[in-house]
C-alpha cells in the first residue's frame, strides 16, 4: 500500500510561482511512477506531470517549460516547482502513484485528497 498527502497549495499572482509537496509512504519499492494531476471547477481531472521509477520526466503541454517535477533522493516526497502561473492553472492538484500490487501482477493507483491552487489578481 501507498499513501500520498499534498500540500503547498495556495493563493498566487498571475505569474508567481508556487511549490506543491507530496509525502509519500508506505511500500515504495513497489511504485513505477508518481505524478500529479489537477481538476479544475467543472471540468475532468487533468495529467500534469509524471516521474517514473528510473527518473524520466513527462509533462503534459500547458505547462512544458514552466513546471518542473522532481523527488528527493530517499522518493518520499515528490515536488512540483509551478513557475509563470496562469489563470487556467487553478484548480485541485492530485499527487498520484501508480504502484504494483501487493497480490499477483498488476498495477494499482493511490490518490491523495488534492491541495487548491489558485491562481487571482
């Protein structure tokens, strides 16, 4: 089992930067890859950006080349630098991980409870 809990989220200019934060714990030798998602009011949840197991990066395109993901060493939190902050970036940003499962072969995915984000002048 996997458990994930945000934070970080916040109130920020257009422009401004914000850092989102994922604890993760629990059995993490059996996650393959740990991204975030957003959900913005009205609309469906949304890839943002990914980081697997062997430290590949993807990003969805809105935000190639102003988010940036990343982990620290020990892969029990995982970052989101949010730089040059939209409008269209508000929204509930998810930390997920996608993680083998405990019986038999398979993958399973683990959610936290999401951090608002929003982003006013």
């Amino acid at each position: 089992q996997v458990q994930l809990v945000e934070s970080g989220g916040g109130l920020v200019q257009p422009g401004g930067s914000l850092r989102l934060s994922c604890a993760v714990s629990g059995s993490l030798s059996t996650v393959f890859n740990t991204g975030w998602y957003r959900q913005a009011p009205g609309k469906q949840r949304e890839f943002v950006a990914r980081v697997t197991n062997d430290d590949s990066t993807y990003y969805a395109d809105s935000v190639k080349g102003r988010f940036t993901i990343s982990r620290n060493n020990a892969k029990t939190t995982v970052y989101l630098q949010m730089n040059s902050l939209k409008l269209e970036d508000t929204g509930v940003y998810y930390c997920s991980a996608l993680a083998r499962r405990a019986s038999g072969s398979g993958v399973f995915d683990y959610w936290g409870q999401g951090t608002q984000v929003t982003v006013s002048s």
